[in-house]
C-alpha cells in the first residue's frame, strides 16, 4: 500500500527542524475566496432576522388567549392598517435603515476586518452596555415626546404608528420612514461611538434592542417566561400624553413627570388588561 499522508514531525526527523519563516500557513477559506463577512454587515442585518424570527415566535404565542392584552377581536377591529400594510411598510424602513448605516459605516471609516484589536473584558462590555443603553433611551425618549407635542410632527409622521391601536410583534418598527431616521438610524450612530462600542459588541446590543422592542409591541404578557418582564418595565401601553420611555428604562418619564403607573388585571374572557390608577378609581 502506498502512504500518501506525510508528517510535519517526521520530515523533520529526516531533513532537520524547518525554521518557522519557511514554514507554510494554513490560509482561511475566507482568505482564498475573497469572502468574508464584517462585523458592521452583521450588525446591520442579524437585528432584522431576528425581528422576524421573534416576531414570528410571539404570533404563535398569540394564539392563547390567556396571554393577550387585547383580545383578538379587537385587534381585527380596531387597527386602521391591514398586516399586509405592516409588512410592505416594516420591510422598507428596515432596507431604509440597511443603505443608510452601510453608507455611515463607509464615512466613517470603520473597517473591523483588517486590524485585530484585543478583546475587551467582560467590564468593559458591561460598562458599554449600560452606557449604551443610557444614550439609546436617552435620545429614544426626547424624539418621542417631541414627535408627540409637535402637532406638524404627530399628525404628518408619528400618528402613522398609532394607526395600530391594538399593537403585535411585528408592528414595533411601523412608523414614517422620516420618524425612523430620526429616532432610529441617528439614535443608533451616536450610541455606538458615544459608548466606545466596537462593530462586534453593537451587534449583540442591537440585536438586544430589537427583541426588546418586539417584545414591547407583542400584546402579550408573559408573567413567567419573559426576562424582560422580569428586568424591565413595560412602558409603552399608554402613550400620548404620558410614558414615553423606551425601549429599556423609566427613568426619563419619572425625572420629568411624564410617568403614568398601570396594573395588570385579568380581563373576563381571559388574559389581562392594563389599568391606571384612574380606571381603578372610575369602576
């Protein structure tokens, strides 16, 4: 039988030690091919797969009743826009949202892929993370309040969200493309160098973003299976003059006096409604 394998080890035994300069690297495929995927592409598209993807995850979860905060009939009735708008409207600010950051990324300068820089720690992430979250919610907040209590800016842009009187998961992201620019693309690329947040790390941060605010507009509650319930408050069930925080803290709402308490109660035919401190006091 013929040997056709051949060691490293052995023809040095043979021929003496290879000195590591003459020695020939394995090359990625990546690096043959002239294919490889960046950090910033990442960070652009794995949060819109995974809009979907938990989108889709909380329309099946829709199905029992007992975790609706409106009922199904409601949600039928009552929004002013058919799901077929959402989706053709969600689709294009999300490829809006892909050509603008691709173009911020381009000016910028940032290239992820040709210089390997060391790895923060987990401290450094945690920090980033926070602060992150600060800035996001921070801008989230004020382009909110403002898009509410300017009367041009409400009724030619913000009131096109509220066509979803009864909201679902994959309605978070239904607004003017003008409103997402603002509140979104802008809020997004002053979050990133404000928190020192390399490509790599924005793309678990965003990704985080975007199933929260999924699961803010999913109509459900989950008392026992969502972390977010757990570590976050809802803030968007009453939203026109009061709570506008989002997509993390309250903070905001509570320092300038636009915080409105609610409760959860079990609706009758199943599954909860949320009541503030009036409802409570007009029954």
């Amino acid at each position: 039988m013929v040997r056709t394998g051949f060691r490293m080890e052995e023809f040095e035994r043979m021929h003496g030690e290879i000195k590591p300069e003459s020695r020939v690297h394995h090359v990625n495929i990546h690096d043959q091919t002239g294919f490889t995927i960046s950090d910033e592409l990442l960070a652009i598209f794995v949060p819109i797969v995974l809009y979907w993807v938990c989108s889709g995850i909380y329309v099946l979860l829709c199905s029992f009743e007992n975790y609706r905060l409106h009922s199904k009939i409601d949600e039928d009735k009552k929004n002013l826009v058919s799901k077929r708008a959402v989706i053709k409207r969600v689709l294009f600010n999300q490829s809006i949202k892909a050509v603008v950051v691709s173009l911020l990324f381009k000016v910028t300068g940032s290239n992820s892929g040709d210089v390997a820089s060391p790895k923060p720690s987990l401290m450094v992430l945690a920090r980033q993370f926070v602060t992150a979250m600060l800035v996001f919610d921070t801008w989230q907040y004020f382009m909110h309040r403002y898009f509410h209590q300017n009367e041009f800016l409400y009724k030619h842009f913000h009131s096109q969200h509220h066509r979803l009187i009864v909201p679902y998961a994959f309605g978070a992201i239904y607004h003017h493309p003008f409103e997402g620019l603002i509140s979104d693309v802008i809020g997004s690329a002053l979050t990133v160098p404000l928190s020192d947040m390399s490509p790599r790390a924005s793309i678990f941060f965003f990704s985080f973003a975007t199933i929260k605010n999924v699961d803010d507009h999913c109509g459900l509650w989950l008392p026992r299976g969502s972390p977010f319930h757990i570590f976050f408050r809802n803030n968007q069930l009453y939203g026109s003059k009061y709570n506008f925080a989002t997509p993390f803290f309250v903070h905001w709402d509570r320092i300038l006096g636009t915080h409105m308490p609610y409760s959860l109660d079990e609706r009758a035919g199943g599954g909860f409604e949320a009541r503030t401190a009036d409802d409570n006091k007009n029954d």
